[in-house]
C-alpha cells in the first residue's frame, strides 16, 4: 500500500445477520469520525469472527487458527491487518507480517487472524468516508451495547455455511 494513504485503527464491533435479506456483515467502527463500516461476509468468516471474539478455542486448529500457528512457527506474526480498498463493491485488505511482507487477503479473513493475535485493524480513511454509515446517538449506541451483549453468548455454530460473498469467484 502506498505511504500517502491515511490509515485509521478501526474497532470490530462483531457480526450481525439480517434475516430478512439472510445477508451477514462485520462492522468496522471508527470511534473518531464515529462511521460504522460494514463488510459483507459468508458465514463460515462470520463464524471465525465471532468465535474469536468470544474466546471460544476449537479442539482442532480451523483454517484461521491454523495460518495463526504456521506464521508463528516460522518465526513471524502479524503486526497488523490493513483494509486498503473498495473496488466494485469488494473490499481489499492486506496482512501485514510482522517481518516485512505484505500479503494480499479478503478483508474478512484479515480481521479474522487480527483477533486471533490481537493486533490492529486498520483502514484507509477513504474507504471509511465512502463506505461507512453515521452512527446515530442514543438508539445506535444502545443497539451497539445490545449486540456487544449477543456476542458475548454466541457460538459458531449459530451461523449457518453457505457461499461467501465477501469477493465473488474465490472459493475455498
């Protein structure tokens, strides 16, 4: 990614699913211009996003945990993930390897291995203005401290598997 493009720290607020429209999304929070970014994602991203927001450690490495553990073993980590662009409505990020190299990923797996090592998630501050939603006052921060509380008691296996619509034409 370009030096000249201003990144912001953004805070993962957690997934949520409409079931009217059955579409599941990250939110992203930028608590200084207090938008609220949201990605769409699969299931089984939305899955590795809140259980390791929960803590919840799976008797078997699953694939996030499992390139956590391969980065680690070979000597390097993550410093931090970067949400670089938005292209046709898909988002681009990056995994910033904590020995130099930049490696191109789908936002939602980068925000998956960021809460598995507990580094920043950062995005570029346009991506930000373009993409992100005015949080309201008091209704969306109480809906914020709901959701905050759902997470704090849900599992993996509450989201279904399906396709993955965070970028169309890469499958697993």
């Amino acid at each position: 990614m370009g030096e000249d493009v201003e990144l912001v720290q953004v805070e993962v607020v957690g997934v949520r699913q409409h079931l009217a429209d059955d579409e599941i999304v990250v939110l992203l929070l930028d608590p200084d211009s207090e938008l609220l970014v949201p990605i769409l994602i699969g299931a089984a991203e939305a899955s590795a996003i809140a259980s390791a927001q929960a803590g919840i450690v799976p008797p078997r490495p699953m694939t996030h945990d499992l390139l956590r553990d391969v980065l680690v073993a070979t000597g390097s980590g993550l410093t931090r993930v970067e949400i670089t662009r938005l292209e046709d409505g898909v988002f681009h990020a990056e995994l910033v390897l904590q020995t130099g190299p930049r490696v191109d990923s789908r936002a939602s797996d980068a925000i998956a291995l960021a809460l598995r090592f507990g580094c920043p998630v950062m995005c570029a501050a346009e991506v930000v203005a373009v993409a992100g939603v005015e949080v309201r006052t008091t209704a969306t921060e109480q809906d914020l401290e709901r959701f905050r509380r759902f997470l704090d008691v849900v599992t993996p296996d509450d989201f279904g598997t399906g396709e993955d619509p965070d970028e169309p034409g890469r499958g697993p």
